[in-house]
C-alpha cells in the first residue's frame, strides 16, 4: 500500500483533521503492513511506511501477514483491509 492509498484508507477509517489526527482523541494513528505473527503472544512484527519493523499488539484486530494495520502506541487499532477493532 502506498502512502497515498494509506492516506485515504486512514480517512476512510475514522474521522481526522489535516495532520492526520484522530478528531476525537487526537491520536495519530501509523499504517504498517503485518510480516509476522505471534499468535501465542498476541503480537505482531510489521514494516512502516519508511521501512522500519516494529512490534505490535494485534489483541483488538484480526490480523494476517500481509494485511496493513493502523497503530498507535505499538498497538494495532484497526485492520484497514476491513476489520475494525
């Protein structure tokens, strides 16, 4: 997904002012695309937009490698392939 199509999908998700904020809470939520999961762990290794992996919380989504997820604080908030948390 590119960071356009990312852009759009977050808009789509939930309702944000220009800087991407969450309107309600103002948090800013980061799309990064599942690589690995630890389903007994309940985490996930995902990649940024810039290509950096992090370790997410995936509890509040389903999640499968490949699909992009919106995080915030290293937990997965919504699946943009469709699943909300």
């Amino acid at each position: 997904m590119s960071s356009l199509d990312a852009s759009a999908a977050i808009a789509l998700a939930c309702a944000t002012d220009h800087a991407n904020h969450c309107i309600t809470c103002s948090d800013e939520g980061t799309p990064m695309v599942v690589l690995q999961l630890d389903e007994a762990r309940g985490l996930a290794l995902c990649e940024d937009l810039a290509g950096e992996h992090h370790t997410v919380e995936v509890a509040l989504v389903d999640a499968e490698p490949g699909h992009t997820l919106l995080v915030h604080a290293g937990t997965a908030l919504l699946n943009l392939n469709g699943d909300r948390a």
